[in-house]
C-alpha cells in the first residue's frame, strides 16, 4: 500500500480561520457544538484586530524564556 506524501502545515490567516470556523458554525447541529465554533470565530476575530508586533509567531516561545529554562536546568 503506497501513502500520498504529507504535506507540512502551512501557516493561516486569522481572517481564514475565523471563516473556517464561522462555516462550520453554520454546519452544526448541536448548541455545544455551535458556542465551541463561536468562541473559535471570535479568538481568530480578536487576533485579528492585535497589532502585528504583539502577535507570537508561531508555537515557540519567547527566546528570553528558553534562555530562563536553560539556566534553571543548569546548561
């Protein structure tokens, strides 16, 4: 059996994401379902309206903080 090859995540928009979002908020059946896409639309919507320097890139932290675990694991 052959595998198609994976891909790498590409990096979103927030606009995209929030649209994302709002479609499957107009999918869903269930009220849970429909506030848990709600609150996803209006994160993305909030991240949007942040100036672009307040904005982490990424998953990674900080350098300031992995130089603060780095000196607290003694390396």
């Amino acid at each position: 059996m052959h595998r198609l090859p994976v891909k790498p995540a590409e990096p979103h928009s927030h606009a995209e994401l929030a649209m994302k979002a709002a479609r499957s908020v107009a999918r869903a059946r269930r009220r849970a379902q429909k506030e848990k896409m709600g609150r996803i639309v209006c994160h993305h919507l909030l991240r949007m309206l942040e100036p672009e320097e307040t904005k982490p890139m990424g998953r990674a932290r900080p350098p300031e903080s992995r130089e603060q675990k780095q000196i607290s694991l003694g390396l």
